[in-house]
C-alpha cells in the first residue's frame, strides 16, 4: 500500500498517540500519530516546540563575525553552520579560496561528517534496534562466532574480549544507575536481535566512542581546537609549513598531517569492518521490517557535495538534484538563487507573513512569530493535549522545492548519486543490496531496499564510507600542492570592507550530515542585513503546507504497524534515522523534560 | 602521577543566562594561569561530544547555570555522586540532556573522573535570544570562580593571576567575547528576541 502523501489521505478518526518529547534527539520535539483498530498509524503530526531564531542575533553584525554565531546554535552542527556561514559571504562578496583551503575545508567538513554519522548511529539510533538488556543474556564464545562471520577482518572478536564487555554492562546495570540505557522499553516485542548480536553491537557502542574521540582531533590539527574550530572567511584558519617543526599552535607540518592521515585509516578501517557490517547485520535481522520509506520513495533533494574541482558541481562525489514523483530516470536541476524554487511556507507554522498565504524564497525570508492554536485543539496553550493539525502547529516552518516536499538527508543524496551514475556509489548500493538479499533470502529490488527506515540508517553509513575513502584523496592532492610550493591557506584580498559592493547577497549551501542546508546572506554598508538558513531538519520535519502536502517525518511514520502504541518504539526507530536536529530548525526552551519520552494516547 | 583538572564551561552563550558557564570559564582564561596538568575548556552545548575530556580527567570542575527554581543568581554547589543525579532531576535545555548522558557514559567506559564539582547559578533569563548574562548572573562569576580557585587550592592546583605582559589567547573567537558580543547586539525593533508563548508568556503579546 502507497504511503498518502497529503493531508487529504490521511485518517485521523482513530486512537491518538502523542510523544512529547521525542527523546534521543538533538532539540525539542513532539509526535501525534492515530492508530487504527490494528494499530498501524494512519495520521502523523510532527511539531517542532521551540521557537527557531538563528537568524535574528545576526542582524547588524560584522558578516565576517557569522559564523562564529551560528557555530553556537547547537551542539552537534557546529562546523556545518561555520563552513555554510562563510560560503554564503564568500559568495556575496564574490572571494575565491585557495586549492589547500578548498582541501582543508574538505577534509574538516568530512570528519565532521564521519564523527556525526558514527555517533548518531552507535550512541543514538542502535537503541532503537539493539537491546542491552538483553546482551546480558548472550553467550561471549557464540558472541565471538558472530564477530568472526560478520566482519572477519576486525581485530576484537575474541570470547574474552566480549566476556569483559558483558561483565562491564552488568555491573553498570546492576549498579542501579541504568543511565545511557535507563529509558528503554527492553521487554517490547519490537527488538528482535538474538543476545550474542545485542552483545556485538554493545561492544561497538564502547568501539565507536574510542573512534570518535581520535577523528575529531582532525579538527584541531586544521581549526585550532576542538570542540568549536575556527572557520575563517577567504580560506581555511591554519598556516602551513611542511618543515615546521613547532608545538601546538604553530603551522600545520608534515607530522601533524601524518597525523591526520593516520586518523583516516582508523576511521576508515572501522567504518568498513565494523560500522557497515554492523548496520547490514541488523537490517537482514529486521528484514520484515522496511517501513519508514515515506517521502524518499517520491521526492528528494540534494544541493550536492565534496567538489573535486573547486567551482565546478558538475565534480561532486555527490551531485546536486532533484527527483519528484519517485521517478529515478530524471534528475532535475536545483538552483537555489532562483526565487521560485525553495521557498518556505508558513500556513501551519507559528509565524506570519505580512503578504499572507505565499511562499518566501529565503533573500526575502521573514521571521516573526505568531502563535495561535486551531479550534480543535485539546487543552490550554500552556498544556495542549492535543493538537489541531488543520491549524497552526509547529515552530517549523514548511521549506518546499517548486512546490513539492522533498526528503533531504544522506538517503536522499544517495538516491540522487545512484541514479546520476555515480560508480562509486552505485558498487556501495548494490554491494550492501546483494550482501542483504543472500543473508535473508529475499529478492528485493534497490527501490524498496533503500527507500526504507533500514535503508535510511544504511545510506548514512555508506556517506560514511565514502568520506573517509574520499579523505584520503584530498590528503594526497594537499601534499601534492604544498610539495610544488603552495603553501596559501588563505585570501585576504577582499577582507577589508572598504573593498566591498554597499550592497551584496549571497547563498552558501552544504550537504551537512543531516541533508540540505543552505545559508542566504543580505549584506548592506558592510553589515548583516538579513540572514536566512534553511536547515535539513526543517525539510525532513516540516508541518503541512497551504496545498496540505505532508513532510517526510510525518510521511515516514505512515502505514507502520505498532507493537504496542503506548511503546513507541516504531515511531522513534524511523524518525531517529532521520538524525533529526530540532535545535537547529526551531528554537531552545523547553517545560521541565523528563528523559522518558511522555506517551499519552486517547 | 599528578591529577589531571578539567575546567570546563558548558551552556548556551546566545541565550542569556545559559551562557553563566561558558562565561565563567572564559574570566578564568583572560585572568589566570594554571599549570600543566589543568585544562579549561569551552564546552558549549557539545553533549556526547565532550565525553573524552571527561574520561581524561581526575578532578572535574563543572560550570553550568542551573534552574532549580531559586531566586535568580543563587549559586549552588554540588559535589561528586550528587552531580549526575542532580543534573537528572530537573532540567532546563538542551546541553543538561547532553551532560548528564556524558557522565553516565564516562561511568559505563570505566573513565570516570574521582572527584566532581559542579558550581552553578540559578538563572533569571533564558528566553532573551541574543542576550547577554543579567546583572544578578553576571555578579556571580567571580565568586564562582573562586568557589573553584579554593577547591582546587585544597587539591594542590592552585590558579595564579595572569602577568600583565602575558598575551591571552581566547578560548572562544574574539567575536563571541562578553564584550563583543553585547555591543554588536541588533535592537529588539530589528530582531524579536522571544520564545515559545506556552513556555515563556511574558512579553508575548500573541500569547
């Protein structure tokens, strides 16, 4: 059964499930969903609570200053921000970088990616998969039996290794103090793995926090320090000299490179033996489970990433594009200067726009809020019971291309990429695919594999791949061009604002770890004069717009079966997959959170 | 073997008072030197992300602002196994979330610092985007800091000032110091500086 993908399709007569908050998330965000009498969801609503002003600090300030800003907006898109921030002014003020900044930057902006996408899968979506409760259970020898045919190239499969892991989780368990894993439903059908798998993955839980600490140093050798590196409009915020043989805070030289490029092989070793096997294992267990697939079965969107050639797209690893009613023989060109492709709406968002019902493309975006609650709305302003989804009702505003909801995210640059002809990414696909058919027995075809929850996870971790793959190119091409005597990191040429235009605008886009993101910048007498980003998690988690097409958080949860409603461990297995980061879209503050996620069904 | 310090800032500085910590941490850069084995860090909201700085550490001195419903700019200060179950209990942002998962996974890796300290201030404002600390918050970080000079003084860590000709390095970018980034603010005329009406009624006239 096709998933409807506008409110006209939708059933809200039945049993209403709200979560609030969605937890094991970044930000503050609450889920509505009707159950039918078999308990699959029929209407979703998805509703970011907090009001979004990334923007408004902006105003006035020095352009040079923005990223510095927008690196603080959340905790886990720091350097998306900062690199999009300064494309933007780097595009309004028409300055070109040099080859080892366009290297560097590359080099920063996939470590990000890689730390990103192995955090979020091992530390806050395994949960919705792996049960550590239940790796108590697991016998360490078959454990280590497991590790061997998964992955036979990874080091740590002995019995006692897995032995002293599962000592640890007891003891952590029994010390009372659940903590990480307090908030579980561990007892719900849902979970599906065997002990010796739960055992395997809690083991990488612990693998991947060692990993993520190392690779991050990347961003120390190339941004100064971490957490928070600098960024730098007209290059990259290091110097470079190879014979450099300083302490910290001198030059980037050929030891802290071998260092970074050390750091590559680890991550590289463990993205291949580890991250993917572990991602296909799970999927071949769950594989009657490929719901989720939503909007990314019709429309995606990419603004594509990691130019090999600095300036020309049609280079991207992962190219820019478009496809619409799920027709992967067209790929259609995406512009994000024009003002009739991405535009934001407002009609179901706490905002207004002095104009009314249209949409902004952002060099013309508005914020100003407006918070009102439809006459069908459950409860009082401060404590709504439930929400009027034919009203207002969510800080998030609807961003749509040409008209149409699109999917965002590493799914979505992969279905771009597969369909492009990309070889690279098309050996990854169907590697996983043919690995997934031969461990389940089925026959699945490429369309239906990829456009699901599994499937979803799974894109993540070939991005993964392919950045660290891709690193390593990047490092060689920056040795290169420093050995035949470029040692630029930077141009200062227009760094003054006396040599600026007294007006300017520009557009920084990215392919950040959670999908399209793009940064509009108006810049006038040398200061910010209006600031807009459309982030990933604004696409994915938007709210209906004026034609009530749906988002693809809300198309996501549709037609999936749940075990038990009042467990909503189905709905925050798919929209965790999104990685969703409502700090970004929408603005902080929340009532007093409890860590569990409230469900309330009626 | 000398005990490891970690100093280490954490909150919001583009939400008012949510900045207390981070504030805090950047007086102690521009106006101390520390030996060695200390570090101070700027830990922002970074959550999970800040988990090695603490499995490195022996003695970890958090600061953080801390709404446990007393009146603004009262500081509490929290030692040791109380500091996780208390930043359980109630909690105001995004970053508590983080932080307290960062403790618990620090306790499941082994890598748990002896001994903790968190010093926090109870805020007056969160709900002011783009704002800085309020006066009562503001007038805390020094008596903060030396709640932690002293503390650490009892452990043989001692934080001299700094000498005049001693360049600071920030620890944030300049354009996010105090100072900078007060004066830079755009008036509320050009830029609505509020939240979300169920949460935060005042001065929404929508609400």
């Amino acid at each position: 059964m096709t998933v409807p993908l506008n409110a006209s399709g939708l059933d809200n007569s039945g049993r209403r499930i709200v979560v609030d908050p969605v937890t094991r998330i970044e930000g503050h965000m609450r889920c509505e969903v009707n159950v039918d009498s078999n308990n699959i969801i029929r209407n979703a609503v998805s509703t970011g609570t907090m009001w979004r002003g990334l923007e408004v600090i902006l105003k006035g300030r020095d352009p040079r200053d923005a990223w510095a800003f927008v690196e603080r907006i959340c905790g886990v898109c720091t350097g998306c921000h900062a690199l999009t921030s300064v494309r933007a002014v780097e595009d309004a003020l028409g300055i070109e970088i040099p080859y080892n900044a366009h290297l560097i930057r590359h080099l920063m902006d996939k470590t990000l990616n890689i730390h990103d996408h192995i955090v979020h899968f091992y530390h806050l979506h395994a949960l919705d998969w792996v049960n550590p409760v239940n790796a108590l259970k697991a016998d360490p020898k078959a454990t280590s039996e497991l590790q061997q045919a998964v992955s036979p190239a990874h080091p740590k499969s002995s019995p006692g290794y897995f032995r002293d892991v599962q000592n640890r989780l007891k003891k952590f368990v029994e010390s009372g103090q659940l903590g990480i894993f307090a908030n579980g439903y561990w007892d719900n059908p849902a979970y599906k793995l065997p002990p010796e798998a739960d055992l395997m993955a809690v083991a990488h839980y612990l693998e991947a926090l060692d990993l993520q600490k190392e690779v991050v140093k990347i961003h120390t050798i190339f941004g100064g320090k971490n957490p928070h590196p600098n960024y730098l409009v007209g290059g990259v915020a290091c110097a470079i000299n190879l014979d450099d043989v300083g302490a910290a805070g001198a030059p980037v030289n050929m030891t802290s490179l071998n260092f970074v490029l050390a750091r590559i092989r680890e991550a590289q070793e463990f993205t291949k033996n580890v991250y993917i096997p572990d991602v296909l294992a799970i999927g071949g267990i769950y594989k009657d489970w490929l719901y989720g697939g939503g909007l990314s079965a019709s429309n995606v969107l990419s603004y594509g990433t990691h130019t090999v050639i600095p300036g020309d797209k049609s280079t991207d690893l992962l190219p820019a594009g478009a496809i619409i009613n799920g027709n992967w023989n067209e790929i259609l060109p995406v512009d994000v200067r024009d003002p009739n492709e991405v535009q934001e709406f407002v009609d179901h968002s706490w905002y207004e726009y002095a104009e009314g019902k249209k949409g902004l493309h952002p060099w013309d975006g508005d914020t100003s809020p407006k918070f009102e609650l439809g006459p069908k709305t459950k409860g009082t302003k401060t404590n709504i019971k439930e929400l009027d989804e034919a009203h207002k009702y969510s800080w998030i505003k609807a961003p749509r291309w040409k008209g149409h909801a699109m999917e965002v995210g590493p799914l979505a640059r992969y279905i771009i990429a597969y369909n492009s002809g990309r070889e690279y990414v098309i050996e990854q696909v169907d590697r996983s695919l043919s690995a997934f058919n031969q461990a389940t027995g089925l026959d699945l075809g490429v369309k239906p594999f990829l456009t699901s929850t599994i499937g979803r996870t799974l894109a993540r971790a070939l991005d993964c791949e392919l950045c660290v793959d891709s690193m390593v190119d990047d490092w060689n091409a920056l040795i290169n061009n420093i050995k035949n005597g470029d040692s630029s990191t930077a141009n200062v040429e227009k760094w003054d604002p006396s040599t600026w235009p007294k007006e300017a605008k520009g557009v920084g886009t990215n392919e950040a770890p959670r999908g399209a993101l793009g940064h509009w910048i108006k810049i006038k007498d040398g200061k910010i004069e209006n600031y807009q980003a459309v982030v990933p998690t604004t696409w994915n988690g938007s709210p209906r717009d004026s034609d009530g097409n749906i988002g693809a958080f809300e198309a996501s949860l549709l037609n999936t079966p749940m075990e038990r409603p009042e467990e909503p461990v189905e709905i925050l297995r798919t929209l965790h997959s999104f990685d969703p980061c409502l700090a970004c879209s929408t603005h902080v503050m929340s009532e007093d959170g409890q860590e569990m996620s409230r469900v309330k069904i009626r | 073997m000398q005990k490891r310090v970690l100093i280490l800032g954490i909150g919001n500085l583009l939400w008012a008072d949510e900045g207390f910590g981070v504030r805090c941490v950047e007086h102690i850069n521009q106006r101390y030197s520390w030996p060695e084995n200390v570090t101070v860090l700027d830990g922002g909201t970074q959550g999970l992300y800040l988990v090695q700085f603490v499995q490195e550490c022996d003695v970890l001195v958090v600061f953080d602002a801390i709404d446990y419903g007393l009146e603004p700019g009262t500081v509490k200060v929290i030692r040791d196994d109380d500091v996780p179950k208390f930043m359980g209990a109630k909690k105001m942002s995004l970053h508590q979330t983080g932080f307290q998962e960062v403790l618990s996974t620090a306790a499941f890796t082994g890598s748990y610092p002896a001994e903790l300290i968190l010093i926090g201030c109870q805020p007056e404002a969160l709900e002011d985007f783009g704002g800085s600390l309020r006066d009562v918050v503001r007038a805390q970080i020094e008596p903060c800091v030396e709640i932690a000079k002293t503390y650490l003084a009892e452990r043989d860590v001692v934080l001299e000032p700094k000498s005049k000709d001693l360049t600071v390095e920030s620890l944030s970018p300049d354009q996010l110091s105090m100072e900078i980034y007060e004066s830079g603010r755009p008036a509320e005329s050009q830029a609505y500086r509020y939240g979300d009406a169920r949460f935060i009624p005042v001065d929404n006239k929508d609400a």
